[in-house]
C-alpha cells in the first residue's frame, strides 16, 4: 500500500504515533486506521459545510460525512444553535423528555412500518436489541443476515459481516462464542433461491430476517428488482420477524428511507446516524405488538442511560425538520448522478476499469470491471488500485472513505462547483493509478 508523505502531514503523523500508545491501533473504531489502503490516518481538527480540515491545517471536500449523517453539510447553522441551546439547560437528564416524544414523533410520520420507538445511544444497540426483541416475539433462536451487511459489532452478528471487518480481513471476530455464531445463518444478498432453501429447512426455527435494504457496508449495493419484496414475502409467509437496518439509509435515501424507496414495510427497523445529527443516537421501532413486548410494558429487557440524551434528540430532530421543509433529495439526486457519471468517465478515459453503484446520495466505486450485487462480486475489486486511487484523490484535496468497502455520500453542501472540482480531480488521480 501507498505511505503517505509524513513531511505533508506531519501533525497527523505524530498523533497518530501518540495514539498508538494509548488506544488499540490507534484509533476508536477499525476502517479509521488506513489499513484498507495504507498509510497514517488523518486527524481532522474541524468541518464545516462540504469541507473537512486537517490538524495539519489543509481542508478536504468530504464524502464521508462521518458516514453518513452529515446529510445537510458539517456544522449546519440552525443545528450547531439548537445544540448550543439545549447545552445551556444540561447535558443529560436520566429522566424523560418531550424532545423524546417530538423526536419519535417525526420518525414515525416519516415510517408508516414503524408504531413505537425506543431511542438508544448507537445503531450497533438498536440492532441488538432489535435481534432480542424478535426472539422473545417469536420464541425462535436463529437470526438470518446476508454476507457483507453490517449491523454494528454485536456478537451474533459478526459473522461475514462487510465494513472494517472486510477490510481487515476477519469475517468472524475472536471472542465470538460458536454456539452464539451458530445461531447465525448467513445467505448471499440478492439471492432469493438461497433465502428460501433456508426457510425450507429451519424456516420453523428462525426469529428474524436483518437486512440492509441497501448496503453500504461493502461499499453500495442496491437491491436487484423485485428482491426485497422477495424477502418480505418468504419472511411473512413462515412468521419471521422482517428487520430493515436502515441505520445508514434511514432519511439519507428518502425521508422514509428505503422502505419509502421500494413501497416495503418491515416489521421492525433500525435507525441512527441522520436521527442525531451527527450526535451519538439510535433507534429501532415498529409494529405495535412486537414492540410491546419490550420492557417496561413487557419481558424483554432493553435499557440505557443515555438513550434519548438531550443534545443528540436535539440535534436529530432540527436535521429532520430541515430535512422535512427544503426537502434536499431532489438536489441530492443530481448531484450523485453527476458526480458518478463524472468520476465513471474520467476512470474510463484513463484506461481504467470500474463499476460505479448509486441509490440516491450514497455511492461507490469499485475497481472491477464487473458487476457488484453481493459480497463476492464486491470483494474481487482490486483493493491496491483502490489504495493508490485514494491517496491521489487526498492529494488532490478530496477525501473518500479508507476502505474500498465502504458507502461514499453527497451532502446538501455539495454545490455544482464541488462537483466539478472532485470531478478534475477524479482525472488527475485516475491518471496516477
């Protein structure tokens, strides 16, 4: 992999050597630390609109958008007040709110599936305390994931899972029991055949279906015709509890995320990212009975004691009203079809072959000339291409997610004359590759 020149950035290079010391691999969370395209991490002292700057002090057109949530462009106005202000009167209560309720509230008029909500602190808690909600629903122990989707670090769903633990290369993690991976079937994504042979053998023993209806999480692959609705079929027709983890598509695809998208109601769905604003905040939600047995009304205990956190509930419901009254999709549309028609051509005028996938604002490009729809047509692209590709774009002034197995995302800030310049920047580092 490519090293990045320490005397261009010296300042990341010496926290990252502090780091190390003191936190495992010198990061907090894995894709953080480079390893999927070499060289030392950035460290990013601020963000503003469509830019990021480094501690070393050059800015960057982001289309990470701290993976996602940044859908309205780094430090909005309206939400850095909003958090300022609820700052001012605390921090954290431990007791309910009415910001809960408001935000709730908003969720649910945008997701006809979803009829109650709990609020957690991360996606990763939502989708685990999805899985428990599920099972003591049903009374089933097996869970259904698909290769490649990532439903946070929870131990029944590390198994072939994409994201930092694609890149890495672990598809099961140490410290997982067998018999809590056991419980785990996983099935290609996008393969009804293989869904169905499932359900035809331990159909009667399954709980819950989770699926990110559009993955982001080895790199963007949207949903082949029809399959979704597959998914809804076979689940609905042998009892399983459908699970959208939406967590990444949730508000960034559509306001009613890709439930909206594809005219699916799931049975249960997980949020987080957008729901905060870029604050730590998640949620999972849905049909009246099935959330209902959720403590304190029924026996399955979920809790946490800054689920529902003032200035995350804050943040998130000023994004969803902002998204709610500009409506930005259309613009957002536009700008992702232009920037990967865009970076399509200028890999293609360089003699370099690549598949670009879109849904929306989110994006990859993969350095493989064939199509990507699952994880094994994902995983054949040339991750040292990628690699070079990467740090010619930050040499360049554009910074892309670390990992060729990654979601990139478009944000209201992205003007048209963003656009163009990643785009010029796009041949030049084509051209490096």
């Amino acid at each position: 992999m490519t090293e990045i020149k320490k005397n261009i950035y010296p300042r990341s290079s010496v926290l990252f050597e502090r780091a190390i010391e003191v936190i495992p691999g010198g990061v907090n969370s894995p894709v953080r630390a480079f390893r999927g395209v070499g060289g030392t991490p950035l460290f990013i002292q601020s963000a503003r609109g469509a830019t990021i700057t480094d501690a070393d002090g050059r800015t960057y057109i982001d289309y990470v958008g701290s993976w996602g949530p940044m859908i309205l462009g780094h430090a909005h106005p309206e939400v850095i007040s909003a958090i300022q202000t609820a700052a001012a009167r605390g921090t954290s209560y431990g007791a309910p709110t009415e910001l809960e309720i408001l935000l709730a509230e908003e969720v649910i008029d945008a997701f006809p599936s979803i009829e109650k909500l709990r609020l957690t602190s991360s996606g990763t808690e939502a989708t685990m305390s999805a899985l428990r909600v599920a099972r003591g629903f049903t009374g089933r122990p097996k869970i259904v994931k698909f290769e490649g989707c990532y439903h946070g670090h929870g131990d029944s769903l590390l198994v072939r899972a994409g994201s930092g633990v694609a890149t890495l290369g672990l598809p099961d993690s140490p410290g997982v029991l067998p018999e809590v991976a056991q419980s785990t079937i996983t099935v290609p994504y996008n393969d009804v055949a293989a869904l169905e042979h499932v359900f035809d053998e331990v159909g009667n023993q399954i709980a819950a279906v989770i699926i990110e209806p559009v993955v982001g999480n080895m790199g963007c692959v949207p949903p082949r015709e029809n399959y979704l609705q597959e998914v809804r079929r076979i689940t609905e027709k042998q009892g399983a509890v459908l699970i959208f983890d939406e967590v990444m598509t949730g508000f960034r695809v559509a306001r009613g995320g890709a439930q909206e998208l594809y005219g699916i109601k799931a049975d249960l769905t997980c949020l987080g990212k957008i729901i905060g604003g870029g604050l730590p905040v998640g949620a999972f939600g849905g049909r009246r009975e099935i959330m209902d047995v959720v403590a304190p009304v029924g026996p399955v205990y979920q809790a946490g004691t800054l689920s529902g956190n003032p200035l995350a509930v804050t943040a998130g419901l000023t994004t969803l009203r902002l998204l709610k009254s500009l409506n930005p999709y259309p613009q957002l549309e536009r700008a992702t079809a232009r920037l990967v028609e865009g970076m399509t051509e200028a890999a293609r005028e360089a003699g370099i072959g690549v598949v670009s996938n879109r849904l929306g604002s989110m994006f990859t490009t993969f350095f493989t000339s064939a199509t990507v729809y699952d994880w094994t047509t994902a995983s054949r692209s040339d991750r040292a291409a990628f690699g070079r590709f990467f740090h010619a774009m930050l040499d360049e002034g554009v910074y892309l997610a670390p990992s060729q197995f990654e979601a990139g995302f478009v944000s209201a800030a992205h003007s048209d004359e963003i656009i163009d310049r990643t785009i010029a920047s796009a041949r030049l580092a084509f051209g490096r590759v």
